[in-house]
C-alpha cells in the first residue's frame, strides 16, 4: 500500500490532506530523514511533525467505559470516540466497538479495526463469557439461579430460550450474572423476567480479559497475549 493511503487511512487526513504533510517535509524516518510518497518504509519506522504513527491497522483495545456514553459514531450527546485519539473515528477501516454496552451501562468493551477478529468474539460459535455486575431494585428471591441455568427461559418477544448462564449473589440487591451469549438488553430482560429491575450494570470481564484496574474512561491497546489470554489459549 502506498504511505499517503496507509496514512490517510490511519485518519491523519484525507490523501490530498497526506500529499501536503509530505509536500512540507512533516513526513520522515525514525532518523529524521525527510520521506516521499513513493518510499517502501515500514510502518513503525515513519514518523509525522517527529512523532509515531498511530498504531497499525489490527489494533485491538480495552475501553473502561462509563455511564452516559453511547457506542456510536453519529448519535448526540457524549460517544465512546470522546474517550479515544480523535483519529481514531477517522480512520479506514473503522475502529468499531466488539457489540455494545448501551449508555446506562458501564465496563468493558472491546474495540477493534479487525472485522475478522470482530466476528471471531461475537460469533456464537465462541460462547465467550462475558460478567456483568448487577444492581437490582429488590431483593433477589432466591429461585434466580436456577431459573437462569435451565436453559429454558425465554425473553418477551423472543422464540429461542437463552443458553444457561450462571448467577452469583453477592448480596440480596447485587448478582453477578455470566453470559455466552449477547442478546439485546439481555441482562435487564432476564431480571425482568423474574420480576426484578436492573438499576445498575457494569460489565467486568469477557473471556479471559478483565478491567485489570484500568481506570474509568480509559483505555489501552491488547497485545497477542491480551488476545490468547482472551480466548484461553495457552501462552
């Protein structure tokens, strides 16, 4: 691929925009040597205005998102790209959020500019469990776990019953709820089913990945062993 086209599609710019930080000597090598549009140099070794490119294409990364930010591109109000580089939204393809948190519910989500890897954690087939922290508006009535284990619950509106998931109560208002499956408001609906109300969500682990201590609204890139460790596949 040509450097104005991998660095318009990293967001630095459109290729016109790209043309010009070449035009003006802002494009070099880790030596500081000025670079052309036609130069073969390797993704980690360019540099503009001195700094490093974002990271390559593939990027993979943890956002600690908060309540009040919604995954989308387009919609008002506060969006999870707020938290991110403003290139990020820019770039080509798109860093995408790994299915959605929605905006009254806080934790982790993963984003990734990889649709394969994209399809690989939210195919069915992966049964990644994912862990949500639950906030109930009454006391749990002590039948919950078993219900959500059968296998045999079913949502409103909805003519498959969820797969089991596995309910643990920390205290009589607070559940921890282990998914392998990502249905639409799943966790809100399945409470409801049985007569509760969700007040509160956060979402603490998918896979083999957790928050780890990673501060709210912050974020970080995964490596390849982030990503092992995310599909419990050995070191």
């Amino acid at each position: 691929m040509k450097l104005v086209k991998h660095i318009a599609n990293l967001g630095y710019g459109s290729r016109k925009q790209v043309e010009w930080l070449f035009r003006e000597g802002r494009v070099t090598d880790a030596a500081g040597e000025v670079l052309y549009a036609d130069d073969k140099v390797g993704h980690d070794f360019i540099r503009i205005d001195g700094e490093p490119l974002d990271p390559a294409p593939g990027l993979v990364l943890m956002l600690h998102k908060p309540t009040g930010y919604t995954c989308s591109t387009k919609d008002t109000g506060r969006l999870i790209y707020d938290l991110l580089p403003p290139r990020f939204r820019e770039r080509s393809p798109v860093v995408s959020p790994v299915g959605r948190l929605d905006r009254d519910t806080s934790g982790l989500l993963l984003m990734t500019d990889d649709g394969a890897l994209l399809h690989r954690i939210v195919s069915p087939k992966s049964k990644l469990p994912k862990v949500y922290e639950a906030t109930l508006a009454n006391d749990l009535r002590g039948d919950e776990a078993g219900i959500f284990a059968s296998g045999t619950l079913m949502l409103e509106s909805e003519t498959m019953p969820l797969l089991p998931a596995g309910l643990e109560i920390v205290s009589p208002r607070q559940a921890r709820l282990t998914l392998h499956e990502g249905r639409y408001h799943q966790v809100r609906r399945m409470f409801a089913a049985v007569g509760n109300h969700v007040t509160a969500l956060h979402r603490s682990a998918i896979g083999g990945i957790a928050l780890d201590g990673l501060e709210e609204g912050r974020w970080r890139l995964l490596d390849a062993g982030d990503l092992r460790r995310l599909f419990g596949e050995p070191a």
